[in-house]
C-alpha cells in the first residue's frame, strides 16, 4: 500500500504548459517574442486605474459586475450572459470539466493551442487531434473525427500557434455540423487583432446557440497579461455551470480596475491592431524574400508568425542563433513543429532585426 496519496491515474498523462521563455539557457535577458505579449504595453488609463486600485486586504467583487457590465456595453452583450475567469485558461478547464470526463472525447484540431491537451486530461476525457490542413483548423476533418463519445470541440480562431484564421461561414458551418449536445468552444484570444470587417461571428452564434462557448482575454491587444483576466459568453444555462465551477473571487481588485479602465480606451486597442497588422506584414515580406532559403510564413491574423524552416536552416538553428543575437522567440517540438519558430510581433527595430539575423543565418547555412 503506497503511503502518499495518488493522483488520477490519467493525471500522469499531462505535461506541464510551458510558458515562454525571457531569457537564454545562460540566465542573459533577452528580447522577448515568445509569449504573445503587446509590444506596446497597457493602456495609460489602466496602468492608473490599476495603481489606484489597490487594497489587498480586501476581497474584490466576486462577480466582477461592474466589468461584465462594460464588457457587454462594448460588445453588446447582457451582462448576466458574461462569465469571468483568471484569464481565459480558467474557462476553458472549467467549460472542458463541467461536460466531459472519462470515456467521453474532447476534439481539437492538430497544431492546436497546447493547452486544450491540458485540459482535457486534466478530466480525465480523452483527447482527439483531427488532421490540420497547411497547418489551418480542417472543417471536413473536425466533423469527420466526431464520435459518440465526442462532449466538447476546442478551436482557437485565430488558431494559436499557427496564426490562421477560419471565415465566418466555416465557423458556421462547422457548429451546423455538430451534434446538439457537443459543446462548440471558440476560443478568441486574438480577436481583437483582426480586422472588424471580418469578425467570425462567434459572438453572434453564442447569443443564440446553446451550445456554444466563446472565451476572450485581456491579456494580448489589450496589454494585461500580468492581470489574469478573462471572460466568456454563451447561453444562459451554460454561462450558469460556469459560475458554480469557477474560482470564488477569480478576478482580483487590480485586475477588475485595469481591465475595467482598457476597455474605455479602445484607441489603445485600435493602435495596437493597427501596429500590429502593420509589422506583421512587413516582417512576411521579409521571410518571402528568404524562400530561395527555405523559409516561409504561415498566414496570420493574431500578434505572431509561425515561420517555417525547410531548407538548410533548421528552426532549432535559427532558435539558437536568434537567441545569440538577443531575441527569444517560440520553438516548438512538442507541437509536432520542430521546423517552425512562432515569432511574436514586438516592435518595428525588433522585427527588422529579427529579418536580418534570419538573412545572415540562411546565407551561412
């Protein structure tokens, strides 16, 4: 008889999420592209409202009334419709919890967020990958994987690690596929870097579908990382699950303040898409120029580039070699990318030197 508690037998099945680095191997700091963050920092007007805000010996409002109310006024949502989490992450383990467990599935696509294999472990449910197409989320393929044991689909839009993007119809058409009872998460973490003009119409679809999730965050356009905060929307009955299983107090006072003040300065966001469309762009014409090498950029509507080595540079190669130079960006094996590097959109001297290492580097491989 073992004299230490066990955990869950499935437990042992799950590898730690592993954050991006700031800093080399050998301690130096380094410019970090590796973990999405805004190059441009927070909004002022948080920064000062989170300043005020704190009173650590007090509890925060543990519904966070006042920011659900601002959430839903900006994007026209009743607030009693809004949940909030410690990010989005909390979400998405409380959503995969509350309708899957063992024996059921959990399906995502392949090339997905690596914490959708986290969460769904975590359960105990088994985890499904459908095959990726280009490295895109694969309609045909996501409904061919589906079973009877299939509880809960997670899909990132735009997807995280590869930056690509579904179009309102296929996101449509993915749902209209879907069993009733399987609950449909689109998780939106970079919403906010794409274009209005082609919103997905997840929000549209969790207003008036009862099996649909959308999860969004305050930690990438809009600058909060450190605060940990997240939010959904859904049905009533779902977003009703949610608030029994989330934490109690989940979104602290500092928090609530910096989140409630960002979303009053949507020039900020704006600023921030816009730099951000305007850098990624430049950057993907540079790694084009770099295809006689081998290199090419996957298609990207969030705050990153996933940048794939197939000729004589290897990913590992320019990883390292970036790294020597100053800059971390995402390596990752794990993922089944071993030949691509996610590199963040920081700001714009960082990616025109991020374009001539990858110049030097192709030339001396």
């Amino acid at each position: 008889m073992s004299d230490a508690p066990c955990p869950k037998p499935w437990i042992d099945a799950i590898h730690a999420y592993v954050p991006g680095k700031s800093a080399a191997d050998d301690g130096r700091p380094l410019v970090k592209l590796s973990a999405n963050e805004n190059p441009l920092g927070s909004s002022p007007a948080a920064l000062i409202a989170r300043a005020a805000a704190q009173i650590p010996s007090l509890y925060p409002d543990g519904d966070s009334t006042a920011l659900r109310e601002a959430i839903g006024r900006v994007h026209g949502i009743d607030p009693a419709l809004i949940v909030m989490g410690t990010g989005s992450g909390e979400l998405l383990h409380t959503a995969t919890g509350a309708f899957a467990g063992p024996g059921d599935e959990v399906l995502y696509s392949q090339y997905a967020f690596s914490l959708y294999e986290i969460v769904t472990r975590r359960c105990g449910a088994s985890p499904v990958e459908a095959t990726a197409s280009d490295y895109a989320n694969d309609v045909d393929a996501l409904l061919a994987a589906v079973t009877e044991r299939t509880r809960v689909v997670l899909l990132a839009n735009p997807n995280n690690p590869t930056g690509t993007f579904l179009p309102r119809a296929e996101i449509a058409r993915l749902h209209a596929g879907l069993p009733p009872a399987v609950l449909l998460v689109l998780d939106q973490a970079y919403a906010e870097y794409v274009d209005p003009a082609d919103d997905d119409g997840s929000l549209d679809l969790a207003a008036r579908c009862g099996n649909v999730l959308v999860t969004r965050t305050f930690s990438k356009a809009y600058g909060l990382a450190g605060e940990r905060v997240g939010w959904g929307t859904g049905a009533a009955p779902l977003v009703g699950v949610l608030n029994r299983i989330r934490g109690a107090f989940n979104v602290s006072n500092t928090a609530q303040a910096a989140a409630l003040a960002a979303l009053g300065d949507q020039v900020f966001v704006t600023h921030s898409r816009q730099h951000n469309a305007a850098e990624r762009a430049r950057f993907v014409a540079a790694v084009e120029t770099l295809g006689n090498h081998g290199l090419r950029a996957v298609p990207s509507e969030a705050n990153f580039v996933l940048v794939l080595f197939e000729g004589k540079l290897t990913a590992e190669a320019a990883y390292h070699g970036l790294a020597n130079r100053g800059y971390i960006t995402r390596w990752l094996p794990s993922q089944g990318l071993a030949h691509g590097l996610r590199i963040t959109i920081g700001k714009r001297a960082d990616m025109d030197a991020i374009a001539a290492i990858l110049r030097d580097l192709a030339a001396a491989a």
